[in-house]
C-alpha cells in the first residue's frame, strides 16, 4: 500500500451574501478524473440561510484548544477529514467510483497566523463501491477572517485508490443514458426504507459525486456534512457529449441537525468527469410551517 | 419480520402480541400522553416475584426518522424473550430485574415520517410552536431537565435543536421524566438508542460538566464498543458527547445520570453518513445484533455490579470444586 501525500488547501466561503467566486485551480497532474467547477460559479442563496449553529456558552475546551496533536475519534479531527472526503469525490468520483471517510489515524492542528487554521491528517480512505482501503495524509485549511479562499491541491498519484477499472462501466453506463429515446428522471434515492433499485444506483452514486461538490463549499469546522438523500433526478438532453443532470439533493448538517435543500445542474463524461455548473440552495421545507389561519 | 421497518400500528400490534404470547413475563405499561394525545406505551418485561425490582430502561424513536432505533428495540425484546428460555445468565436477570422498554417514545413524530417521502427526515415531536413562531417541532431530545437551553440548542423554533418553551415542555419528555423520576432509585442503567454515527455516548453533553463515574462509563462504554466489533467488525466510538459529536444540552441521558442513574448512554446506531437515517432494511439485522451485543455488556454489568457478591462467590466455589473433581477423576482414568 503506498502512503500518498495529498495538500488540500481548503477555501470555506463564510457569511456568504453576495455570489462569491470559488476557483480550483487544476492540478498539473489531470490524468486521472478532472472532476470540476468551471471558474466562475453562481452560488445563489434564494434563503439566506446561515448554517452554522449559534452555540450559547462556550464551545468545548477541545475546540479552543485543537492545536498540537488531536485525538483522531474527537469531533476536531473527524470533521476536518470529512472535508478529505468531499475533495476526493469532487475530484476523483464518479458513478463507479466513490470515496468514503473509514477512519482517522492521527490528526494535528495548528493556527496559521493571517490565514486560518491548517489539520494535517493521516485517514483511511475507502473506496465504497469496489471496497479497497488506502491509507493517505492530507491537510485541511479553514481559513479564516474575511477572506474567501480558494481550494488548491497537489496531489501524487492516486494509482491504489484509483485501481480499480470503472472504465468500461461508465462508457456502457455514458452511451445508455446518451442513446435513451426518453430522458431519464428518478425519485428518492435512496428511498424511506433505504432501497436504491440497482439501475439507479449508479444516479445516486452521482448525486453523491455532486454533492459533494456543495458539501465541500460549504464545510467548516463547526459543521459535518452528509448526503441523506437525492430527491429528484432529471436528465437534460445531452450538450457537448456531456449528460446533463439537473439534480435536487437533500444534505444532513451533523451539528445543526439541518436537512438542506440544494439544487444542481452539472454534466458528466467518462472523459471529463463531473462539472458543476450551478448550484443554488433552496428555501427551508414549507410543509415544517404551519399553515396561515392557525391559531 | 424483525428485519423490516414497520409503522406505528403494526409496532402496537406487536406490543400487544408479545404481552399475548408471554403473559408471565410481559405486561404493557402507558405512561403518558403524547401532544397529539397518542398514548406512550412500553412493555415491561420480567419474571414477577411480587416484589419491588431493580430496573434497566430503553427508549427508541426520541427523533422520528432514526427508523433503525424502534426496529432495534423490538429485535431487543425478541432476543430477551428468547434468551430467557434458554440461557441462564438471562434467566437469571429477568428473576432480578425488569427491562422497561419503550419502543417509539415520539409517538407523532415517528407516524409523521411514515406520511410520504417529504416528511420521512422529520426529527422533532409535533407540536406546534408558540405564536410568534412559524415551524412546528421541539426537539425531544433538548427538552429534558438537564442543563436546558444551556448550549448545543436553538432558541428558533424552526430549528432541528429548538429545546422548547421550557424544560420538561413537551408531552413525551414530561412522561419520562415522571415515570423514570418516580422510580428512580430502581434503575441501575438508562440506555437511549438513535442513529447514526455508530457512537456510544456518555454523560455530560456540557464540556464543562465531568460525570462522577466517567471512568467507569468509558470502561464499560469501551468493553461494550469490543462486544460490538466483535459481531461485524464495526467500530463504535465511545465518548461524552462535546468530545465526539457536539455538546448539547437537556438530553434525556444527561437527565437520566442527574437523577443518579449510574449507567447512561446514547447509543447512535449505523452508518457512518453513507446512507444516514435511511438505511437499508438489508442492514438492520446486523445492525442489530451488534448493537444487542452492547447493550448486554452494559445490563449484565450493571446487573452484576447490583447482584454480584455472594452468588459470584457461590459460582466460582462450585466451579473450582468442580473442576477439582474432574481433574482428579481424570488423573485416575489417565494413569491407570
């Protein structure tokens, strides 16, 4: 197994407003799925929702303090890797091929002074669907203050995680959905009982994939995202050689206890991976209100 | 079908048929009334002796979409009810103690979930909130007596952590509290289940409150987390909750250890966020015997702490003079 050193520099938009600017700059290594964010990337909040929880009191002793050596199962650590996650899917997913956080080994924090706070962390990574495990380090960077940041890697290569061969799954997966008579549209995947019919798993392993596009914007040290569901599927008709997805994904916030509604538009090809391009959140359900004329 | 996620009716059904079918052990008990004005029932399960017992609590379904939390439940009962048949140790605990299990505490909220797939992540209880406020829920699991309104809450009534009006505010959490608080003395462990995260949680949910037997908590929480990987090689994270997860406040857990109950913990059951509150039905049967294998650890800990002295003594007595008399026998059959 090789140990593989991955830099994540990580932007986290914090008390967004406005539409802000979030730029990958690619790697010089693209051999492997160019996942990405086109360099402009319309983020429109319709609610102006702030997701980080208002905590009355002090925060735990661990957070102030979570500089120097962590405990790897402590939430500090946890939720830092989490965010490993999110980048290795944006980066490296696709509807055969997805990355899941198995467990933290070590994990160190320290205050970069003017810029935030950088975790150095060495996890296990899994790669769900082929079930292979890679031990790897990785550095997450919060930023803080007013800044908005940008998400920068440099990563090795990524043969062991990557080895598995999807290639010929997506092609047949890529030319069925490109040749359909009818577009595809799907529902609740998985559904209330946790069942994903097998021909539509591999839509919700790319909700997985494109969610994590949003999960990985919008991390911060006070949250942990998740997928819980894709609500809707709808297939848009092919541009470019790109399958086009528009897709409505519900996130579960670990820390809020939050289910939130996104909606994205991106495209997919064996050659040029997942591409966001536009993701906007979408209003708190209405059905949690009451309905007017109550009381 | 105890490898299936059943809705509410079915879950009273079966409360009612397991009362049926183990008259001499299993009795319904209601408690309390829930802001729909459902009752709130639990099945008391041990061998009557006429006297007043020592007791192990367990609710299931305080947050309505942790779906695998009742199905762990009713598995519980099954294996109990199945175990005392067979297995002495369990015999032995059914004649010293009762188990109060509740298998959907949120009576309104669980039924919510099951109404269509835009309701099935719905977490709070169902009642409405103030006048001023727009969003329905509190959050069962904030309103407890424990620190209330002190952090990890929201104060808007249409967040998923809204603690409520006050503490004890809610229906659900006010029947714990009434039934758990006026036995108090009688329960040696308070076992909350939820999902997920694959946790054991231990008190406080305050960083800066430290439980009296923290140590012992963690010990028999991490001997627990070991009978758990041992049935399917998950690993379960043992911890107080600001540690682990988050701090929070007012949870029924912490109310439980205030109140003196030595042994209590949440236990967030599977996964690990890759399907969430919606795991698959093929998942609950392993889920559940882990789970079951972790909570044993704990109710035979607590009940052994409870009941040790004289009967281990007698046990290990009997044992080695047992064993004296097989060796020796088997030196005379051996050497001649």
């Amino acid at each position: 197994m090789m140990s593989v050193r991955i830099i994540v520099v990580l932007a986290v938009l914090t008390g967004v407003t406005g539409s802000p600017n979030v730029m990958i700059k690619p790697e010089a290594d693209m051999s492997a799925h160019p996942n990405s964010v086109p360099e402009t990337v319309e983020e429109t909040e319709i609610f102006g929702q702030q997701n980080v929880p208002v905590l009355v009191g002090e925060e735990a002793e661990e957070d102030v303090m979570a500089t120097g050596e962590l405990n790897p199962n402590h939430y500090p650590a946890q939720r830092a890797a989490k965010v490993v996650q999110h980048y290795l899917n944006t980066r490296y997913g696709s509807p055969y091929r997805l990355f899941g956080l198995q467990r933290v080994n070590s994990g160190n924090a320290e205050d970069v002074a003017d810029s935030g706070r950088k975790y150095q962390l060495e996890v296990t990574v899994q790669e769900i669907i082929g079930n292979t495990t890679e031990k790897c380090s990785a550095e997450v960077l919060f930023p803080r203050g007013e800044r908005q940041g940008s998400a920068q890697v440099q990563a090795s290569s990524w043969e062991e995680l990557l080895k598995n061969d999807t290639e010929a799954q997506e092609e047949a997966l890529y030319q069925e959905y490109k040749m359909n008579q009818s577009l595809v549209t799907a529902q609740n995947l998985p559904d209330s009982y946790g069942h994903i019919e097998p021909d539509m798993k591999p839509l919700w392993h790319l909700g997985f994939v494109a969610s994590s596009f949003v999960m990985l914007n919008e991390s911060t040290e006070n949250t942990l995202y998740n997928m819980a569901q894709v609500a809707n599927v709808t297939q848009l008709p092919t541009e470019n050689d790109q399958l086009k997805f528009d897709y409505h994904i519900l996130l579960h916030e670990m820390v809020s206890q939050e289910i939130i509604h996104w909606k994205l538009l991106f495209t997919w090809s064996p050659p040029e991976g997942v591409k966001v391009l536009q993701m906007e959140q979408l209003p708190h359900c209405h059905h949690c209100e009451k309905p007017p004329n109550t009381n | 079908d105890y490898y299936k996620y059943h809705p509410m009716p079915e879950i009273s059904n079966w409360m009612v048929q397991m009362a049926k079918d183990h008259p001499d052990v299993v009795s319904i008990v209601e408690y309390g009334q829930t802001y729909e004005k459902r009752v709130i029932k639990l099945l008391k399960i041990g061998v009557n002796t006429g006297e007043k017992k020592k007791a192990i609590w367990m609710d299931c379904g305080i947050h309505a979409r942790e779906w695998i939390a009742p199905a762990f439940c009713q598995y519980f009962v099954r294996q109990i009810l199945e175990a005392y048949k067979t297995d002495s140790k369990m015999g032995e605990m059914m004649k010293n103690i009762d188990f109060y299990v509740t298998p959907v505490l949120n009576v309104d909220g669980y039924i919510y979930s099951w109404t269509n797939e835009t309701t099935r992540l719905w977490r709070k209880n169902r009642s409405p909130g103030t006048s001023s406020c727009n969003c329905y829920g509190t959050d069962l699991n904030r309103n407890f007596n424990a620190n209330w309104g002190t952090i990890g809450v929201e104060s808007d009534c249409c967040s998923n952590i809204y603690c409520g009006t006050q503490a004890v505010s809610e229906p659900e959490a006010q029947a714990v509290t009434y039934f758990v608080g006026s036995r108090r003395e009688d329960f040696l462990c308070f076992l909350t289940i939820h999902s997920y995260g694959q946790l054991l949680l231990v008190p406080y949910g305050h960083p800066n409150s430290t439980a009296p037997n923290y140590k012992e908590l963690m010990d028999v929480g991490l001997a627990a987390a070991d009978a758990i990987r041992k049935v399917h090689g998950k690993s379960y994270t043992v911890g107080t909750s600001p540690a682990v997860l988050y701090p929070n406040s007012g949870s029924s857990r912490d109310w439980a250890r205030m109140q003196g109950i030595p042994l209590a913990y949440t236990f967030e059951l599977r996964d690990d966020g890759t399907f969430g509150f919606e795991l698959p039905e093929d998942q609950i049967k392993p889920t559940c015997e882990e789970a079951y294998s972790g909570a044993l650890h704990i109710i035979t800990y607590a009940h052994d702490k409870a009941f040790n002295g004289a009967v281990a003594t007698a046990t290990a007595l009997v044992f080695s003079l047992g064993f004296k008399l097989v060796s020796e026998t088997a030196f005379i059959l051996i050497c001649c």
